[in-house]
C-alpha cells in the first residue's frame, strides 16, 4: 500500500506537496478503508485537474524515484530541466522526495534529497504509531558521506568499520544507499531488502503510452489469468467472446523473413535462454511474444474470437481491434494484479481511448468488490466516475496551477460535501476548482483570424 508521497522542486511542484491516502472520517464504501499497522489507508484514489495542472507530473515524479531505484543511482545531467523552472532561485534548489509506504507487515518511509549526481540525505525508516525507527541515514557534510544505522548495529567492531569504509570507499556519491545495500547485502539489511522490493515488485506505473509487455505468455502460462481475462473481457461490451493464444514454432512462424534477423534472434536465446522478447508485426499489429520452452524458441501471440451470426467463433488479429479495446487488454494485466494481487498500480489518464461509459463500469467493479486486493491510484478528466457510489470525497484529489505556475494538490475532503451531492456537477460548475479557465472568443479577437472574403 502506498500511504503517502512527497515532492519539492520537481517538474511543476515548487513548494513541497503532498499527496496521501488517508482516510477522513466518512462512512462511504467502507472497504475502501483497510488498516495497516493502526494506520487506515484507502484502496482507491482519482486525481483530477485540467491539461498542464500537474496530476501527470505527480505520476511522473513517483515514477522518476522508482527509477532511480531500481538503477540505483542519481546522476542526471539535465537536472535543471526537471527543477521547477518558473522561479531562477530553484536551480540552487535540490530536489526532494518522500514516500511512505505499507509492506512486509511494516510500515517505511523514505526520503531522498538529490542535486545533479550528488545524494545530499537519504534516509530510511520504519514508522510506528509510537515513534520512528532508524534503519539507515545518510548525509553528505562538507563533501563527507556520514552513515548512521540503527541501534545498536556499530557496537560490532566490524560493522563499526564496514560503515567506515562505506562511506568513504564503497558508496559513491551518486550512489543511492538503498539499492547498493539490496544488491551487496541483502541478507544482512532485510529491512532495506523489503524496501527496495516494494519498488521493484509491488509498485507498478502505467504511463499513457506504457505496454504490459508479454500479455500472450501470461495468458499461455497462468490458467488463473485466463480465466480472469475471459471471464471479465466478456463483461465489457466489446464484442469480444474469447481470447487465445496461438502457438508456433520460431522457425515456422519466419518462414520468408531476412534470415540474418532469424539468426541474431537464435543466437540471442542461446546465450540467455530465459528472456523474453517482443517483436511487432508491421502488417497486422500484432504483438509477437518469443519465449524458449522445451528447448526450442516458441512464438506466440493473441487470438482474439468475435461471435458470428450463427453462433460460431470468427478469429481476428489483435491488429483489427479498436485502439479502445487494445487499451482495455494492455490493462488486463493490471486489473488482474488490483483484484487479485497486494500491489499497487498507479495509472496515468486511465480513460485514455476508452468509452466513459466502459471505465465507469471498470472502477464500479474494482470499487464495488470487497475482496480487491490491491490498490488503484489514477488520473483522470472522466468527469462520471465523480460517484459517490463509486468513489469516497477522501479519494478524490484534484490539481490545480497557482499564479506563480506552480502545482498544488488538494482533497475533495477539504469541502463539505454531503453524501447526497451531486460531486460531478459541482465539479464542472468550478465548485472544487481543478478544470480550465478559458478566455472569451470575443476577447481572444477570434473573427480576426478568420478566413478573408
């Protein structure tokens, strides 16, 4: 469960901004409110905000600490240009981030602040009701990395100079601390291995041009995620009755392509049998998955079954589809993962080429079922999913740009609301703020640009 995240001086947030997930004191949808810890958290949160207002840049922002992560280092060498930029004094401003979050049956947060390729604190803690806990803190004073863990760990004398030595040989200082630990010490730091897997396994962010990579194998190899994929497909309206996978063997399925490509590809598989690669067919569009199984390179790729007017299965290629129905596969995955898994999926114009009334029925069945696992955290302009019966007002968060040009967020929370309200109509009326204000034709002098007589 992500609880809460924090930025300063990144993209179009200037102040340090907060965005969180915890609940007030309505008794709407109920189970959207899970206990962690003594701690509620909610299981469901919409951003909203007109074009340029910053709910994509929150996305990317969180997006941008994962990265760094899980490649385990700073170094930009275009740091200014993601440094708010509408005020000089920020480019002498370090960027910020915190994030707070449940896994492991614990309770972390962490900090990181960073100019160019140069860590200037990070810090890790496991947060209590009663007080925080140290795991490690880190700070470079006067071009000196200070290390600190929690307490007790330097009464070894050997860890007392392994810190020593990290900070002055071992860590560079560009390095992140949490991703050095996992990759050399895991066993050692569990605390920061739990961390650091938060990031890698249960995070998940999905851009508006993000593809879930190899739907056919996930299909072929989990019965479980089949069976989700038919059974939900089916309930969406999208003439679709079923979806397969066909499977071929790599050698016939390239039969007439340029054979040093079919080479390079088995000389690929040979010397690292265990990927996976995606290839494209530029003539139908689909998506071809090459995996090796049974000590051959198999292809495989989606078969997707409209129903015919006698009844009968009539095959298409992914390629045939609507670019509305190839979005609602690439999310496939992910609605699997929110109903079924204890991860988090962050999503980035979630209504993106889909029909208002489909992703309105999608987040009514993720909202409505109890037994939801996960959590969805999205962005979106979808005015209809403002649904008191679908979404809690501490669920709804909107941005919105400041005279200065900066990015705030604010909760629907913020205003008193009664369950009864109509929250879409309040909000294309401007009651919360967070649409466009555009100017008026006739102030813009919009018939001088017409087309002469």
């Amino acid at each position: 469960m992500l609880i809460r995240f924090v930025v300063k001086n990144l993209f179009s947030f200037n102040e340090e901004t907060e965005f969180n997930l915890f609940p007030n004191r309505s008794q709407q949808l109920p189970h959207h409110k899970i206990k962690r810890n003594d701690i509620d958290v909610l299981k469901l949160s919409a951003i909203y905000g007109a074009n340029g207002s910053g709910k994509s840049n929150l996305i990317k922002s969180i997006s941008l600490l994962e990265t760094m992560i899980i490649k385990g280092n700073v170094a930009n060498k275009k740091i200014d240009d993601i440094k708010f930029k509408l005020n000089k004094k920020n480019k002498k401003i370090p960027i910020s981030f915190g994030i707070e979050f449940y896994c492991k049956s614990k309770i972390y947060y962490y900090t990181l602040t960073f100019d160019n390729d140069l860590v200037l604190e990070e810090c890790l803690y496991e947060t209590n009701s009663s007080k925080d806990v140290l795991i490690f803190e880190r700070k470079n004073i006067k071009s000196k990395q200070n290390i600190i863990f929690f307490e007790g760990y330097t009464k070894d004398d050997k860890n007392k100079l392994f810190v020593e030595v990290l900070g002055e040989k071992l860590l560079q200082k560009n390095e992140l601390l949490i991703s050095f630990l996992n990759s050399k010490y895991k066993s050692e730091f569990v605390d920061v291995a739990n961390a650091y897997d938060w990031f890698d396994n249960t995070l998940v962010i999905i851009e508006p041009e993000s593809k879930p990579g190899p739907i056919a194998h996930l299909l072929d190899s989990d019965d479980s995620f089949k069976d989700f994929t038919n059974n939900f497909i089916k309930t969406l309206n999208t003439g679709i009755s079923k979806i397969d996978v066909i499977k071929e063997k790599f050698n016939d399925f390239a039969k007439g392509s340029d054979k040093s490509s079919i080479n390079e590809i088995i000389e690929e598989f040979k010397e690292k049998p265990n990927q996976i690669s995606l290839l494209r067919q530029r003539d139908t569009g689909d998506e071809v998955v090459l995996v090796y199984e049974n000590k051959e390179i198999i292809a495989k790729r989606l078969k997707i079954s409209h129903t015919d007017n006698k009844g009968d299965f009539i095959d298409f290629s992914i390629g045939m589809e609507s670019d509305g129905t190839k979005r609602l596969i690439d999310y496939l995955p992910a609605f699997d993962g929110i109903i079924n898994e204890e991860r988090v999926f962050v999503i980035d114009e979630i209504e993106r080429s889909i029909h208002p009334i489909t992703i309105k029925e999608i987040i009514s069945k993720i909202s409505l079922d109890e037994s939801a696992k996960g959590q969805l955290i999205f962005s979106t302009h979808e005015s209809c999913l403002l649904d008191q019966d679908i979404l809690r007002p501490d669920e709804i968060w909107f941005a919105q740009k400041d005279i200065d040009g900066s990015s705030r967020l604010y909760s629907l929370s913020d205003f008193n609301v009664h369950n009864t309200a109509s929250i879409e109509n309040g909000y294309l009326n401007g009651r919360y703020g967070g649409i466009p204000f555009l100017s008026n034709l006739k102030d813009l002098k919009w018939h001088e640009y017409g087309i002469s007589k």
